[in-house]
C-alpha cells in the first residue's frame, strides 16, 4: 500500500568525543549496517556493580545466574538483536489528526493508490486542442497566400532563406514570413505540448466502479468539502486514477471485499472488539492511519501471497481433475476389453467401448478447456492473443494425455 507514511532511518551512529577511529567497528560498502554497540568505547559502571561496591561486595549473598545449556547457546545464536526504538520508530499521518477539508480529503486520498482518484480535464483539452488548431489553420492559410503572391511577384525569396530573410529586413513592422514563421513555431510547439499531455492522460486507467464507489462513500460519511466543491467527484466518466492497476484487478477486489465481510461476520460470532482477521491482511501502519470503523486499508502485499494461493490451487484443480477423469476412462476402456477377450465378437465389443469412452474423454477435454479459458479472462488481465495461445497449449496436453491412452496399441 502506498501511504503518507515516513521511516526514520538517518539516526547517526555514536561515535567517541575524542578518536573518530576508535569505533567498535569500521563500516565498509553498502549492504549491511549494523547496530554500534554503546558500551564500546566507553565502559561504565552498571547501577548494580556500584551498590554491590557499596554494600562491601558481598558476591556470596547475591543469587548466581545459571550458565545456559548448550542448546540455548546453539539456538541463541540464530537469534537476530532487535533493533531500538530509534530504529523501528515509524511516523504515520492519521486521518483524524489532519484538519478537516482539503487537508484530510488529501490525506485520505494518499492513504492507499486506489483511492487516487482525481479529473482528466479531456472537455478542456479538447477546447484548447481545437483552439489551437484553429489558430493554427488560419496562419496556414495566411502562409500560403503569402507564398503564392511572392511566387508570381518575387520568386527568389521561396528559393532561398538568405534572401528571404534580407528581403524582411527591409520589411519592418509588416507581417513578412519569418514573422508568420515565428508565430507559427511558438503555436506548433504549444499545440505539440498539449496534444502529448492529452494522449498520456488518455493511457491512465479508469477506476474500478469498486475504488469509485469506496471515495464517493468516503465524501457522503464525512463530508470533507462544500456541496459546491463535490462536482469534481461525480464526473465520473472524467476521473482517472493513479494506480496503474495490479495484474486482476477485479478479482483481488472481490477478495478484499470477501475478507471484509467474512471479518465482520467472525467479530459478531466471536464478540471480538477487533475483526479477527485484522492483522493478517492490515500491517500495524496501515492500521494506525484511521480509527474509522468504515475505512478498512489491506495490505496489497498480503492480498497479493492470498490470491496466488488461489491461482496456485485453481492451477492445481485444472490441471489435475480432467487428467484424473480421462484417467479412470481409459483404464475402465481397458479393463472392458480385457474381460471380453472370451466372447464370440471380442472386437466388436471392444471397438465400441473404447469408442464411448474416447467421446467421453473428449467430452472431458471441451469441458475443461473451457473452464480454463473461462478462469485466465476472469483471474487475469490476458490479452486476446495470450489467452487463445494458453488455451491452445492447455487442449494439446490434455489431446496427448488422450491419444497416449487411447492409441491402437492400448
């Protein structure tokens, strides 16, 4: 998830007041940093080792600690240190903390990338594309009937820049070519902009009706702006987003949603304060940018192992069950044959079993195929290409797995 949210991570290491070299130790590359140990240079004495000085140093009175077993030693040493507050300290900008307004409505917005919604402007491009075009198309015009009447009166000004631009020195104050030039290359390089801003904001994705319905539910709870400021939000057909969307976008939508319900049906079964399923799909961050019960931020990380999980096992359904299925068809057409080896038409019998079976293992393989095209479109966002060349790929296996069992030899 992208958020407002800051890793203190400059915190600068101790050193000693008197040698820059007498650290523990030297820091060498890029790949690791390690934590300074604070007792390094310095030695201190503990609270501890000072009341037993003053207490006389009694050592006998004191309880002696027990020496670790050999396991401990073995497994402590595994152990990674934990780092210290200084480290882990996070700052994370909370919704209700943020003025209501603007300031909050921002905050929201950057909380998580689906909720980046904001206008295309295309009406308005499309008005200032035009009326540069227009502009355009009149100094065309004027060009060329600037070049038609040099052509009959003097044509060496059209075979020749030097002479053209000598001729317009002694042209001041009129509209001469390389004033129409000039004016011509400054609206030219203006429209180019405008025109290449347009196309890129035509490539950005429009919001899932899920995201748009999640920001229009947000305005009507909390009611951040004026109704006068809410028109940006309805123009829904003019709102694009910044997410550049995940590979199946509405699929994993369907499961955040599937996990928010199911959250909320486990806090009412189990009368927890806290949905249960909670803090496997919302990191500690995600969970401290809003106290609102009707906001619910998921880790798209998380959503992300739990969906390829699905696909793993969706994979595993496809790829097994129709091979188990033709399976069982093939051997029953063999064990068919084997016990009709003794009747009086053993091949006839034979030919129309393994027949029947071989339309049903057919029958199998249109099935799944389908099944498997119908999962690729839904799961994934495949191009039509892409889609038609797995299902192809799919089919031939499952046309091998036929003919190897279903072949004269068999």
């Amino acid at each position: 998830m992208t958020g407002d949210t800051m890793v203190m991570g400059d915190m600068k290491l101790p050193t000693s007041p008197t040698d820059t070299q007498s650290s523990c130790e030297t820091l060498r590359g890029d790949a690791i940093i390690e934590i300074a140990d604070e007792d390094c240079s310095t030695t201190r004495p503990s609270v501890d080792s000072r009341l037993s000085e003053i207490q006389g140093g009694d050592d006998a009175a004191q309880p002696k600690e027990k020496r670790p077993t050999v396991l401990r030693r073995i497994t402590g040493s595994f152990k990674s240190t934990p780092d210290p507050l200084s480290v882990t300290e996070i700052n994370t900008r909370t919704l209700e903390n943020t003025p209501n307004g603007f300031p909050r409505l921002a905050a929201f917005q950057a909380s998580e990338a689906n909720f980046g919604l904001y206008r295309s402007f295309s009406y308005l491009h499309s008005r200032i594309l035009l009326d540069l075009q227009d502009e355009i198309t009149c100094l065309e015009k004027e060009l060329d009937e600037l070049d038609w009447d040099d052509s009959s009166e003097n044509p060496n000004r059209l075979r020749s820049r030097e002479a053209d631009v000598a001729e317009a020195e002694n042209e001041p104050g009129q509209r001469n070519r390389r004033v129409l030039l000039g004016e011509i290359r400054i609206k030219l390089m203006e429209y180019d902009q405008v025109l290449i801003k347009a196309r890129e904001l035509e490539a950005f994705q429009k919001p899932s009706d899920r995201n748009y319905r999640s920001v229009r539910r947000y305005h009507h709870n909390t009611k951040p702006l004026m109704d006068a400021e809410m028109d940006s939000i309805r123009s829904q057909e003019d709102t694009v987003s910044l997410r550049s969307g995940r590979e199946w976008a509405s699929f994993d939508g369907g499961v955040e949603t599937l996990i928010g319900q199911l959250d909320r049906g486990l806090k009412w079964v189990l009368r927890t304060e806290q949905p249960p399923l909670q803090r496997f799909f919302r990191t500690p961050a995600l969970r401290a940018k809003t106290t609102n019960a009707y906001i619910a931020l998921y880790s798209s990380s998380r959503i992300d192992q739990l969906i390829n999980v699905l696909i793993t096992f969706v994979i595993f359904i496809l790829l097994v069950i129709p091979v188990i299925t033709m399976y069982h068809l093939t051997s029953t057409s063999t064990f068919t044959s084997t016990s009709n080896t003794d009747s009086t038409s053993p091949f006839q019998n034979n030919g129309s079993a393994n027949s029947a079976n071989t339309i049903n293992a057919v029958g199998v393989l249109i099935v799944f195929t389908l099944l498997f095209s119908a999962a690729m479109s839904i799961l994934t966002k495949a191009a039509r290409h892409e889609l038609f060349a797995a299902s192809a790929a799919y089919c031939a296996i499952l046309v091998v797995f036929i003919g190897n069992f279903t072949g004269p030899g068999n």
